[in-house]
C-alpha cells in the first residue's frame, strides 16, 4: 500500500541530479544530506554551493534517520492536481537537537 494519493507521482531526483544521491540512498534505506567538504557543515536542500562557506567540495554522507524536529513547515494548497479537493496538508521538518544547538548555540526545547 502507498503512502501517496492515487494519481500522485512518487517523488523523484530533480532534473539536474544533484539530489539524486538523497533519493538513492532513500530507495536503500539510507539518509544521504549533503555535506561541505571544506567547513564541515551539513546543509539540506542540496545546493551546488556550501551555504556557509561557498565552497563547491559538496558531498553525500550517510547519518542516522533519528533526531528531535526542531522546524516545521505546512502548505495548505495542494501541490499537485490529485490532490485537490482533498484536505491534504504538506508537512516539511528539518534538523536535530544535536545541529540546532551547533548551529545556533541555543538548547533545543523539550
């Protein structure tokens, strides 16, 4: 059984392929996020680019699919065709306690 509404596509890489890693990993059970070679610094969307540092040495590092959500966000329209008519609420969360904190400096809430 599918998660998705009927009509639905399933979730695919961009064009590009530059998040195409993420997706791979996802399709093995893996979390893949993109990670910057030159600072350290994990970052998600994937970009071409460190948000940080602007360094270009970008790579995909597995990491454990465990952590505190910290940010979320909900789109109340719907995102595709089969979903309208339909009370469907997107939901996007990012981050764990350990990256807010380093991020941040500040405790995460409880």
């Amino acid at each position: 059984m599918s998660y998705l509404s009927p009509g639905l596509p399933a979730p695919v890489a961009a064009r590009d392929g530059l998040d195409a890693p993420f997706w791979d990993g996802l399709a093995n059970d893996k979390l893949l996020l993109q990670r910057c070679q030159s600072c350290e610094r994990w970052q998600w969307g994937a970009e071409w680019v460190c948000h940080r540092c602007r360094s270009f040495d970008l790579t995909f590092e597995e990491t454990e699919a465990t952590g505190i959500i910290y940010s979320h966000q909900r789109v109340w329209h719907p995102v595709h065709p089969a979903l309208k008519g339909a009370r469907a609420v997107r939901h996007r969360a990012c981050g764990t306690a350990a990256r807010r904190q380093r991020a941040t400096g500040r405790q995460p809430h409880r």
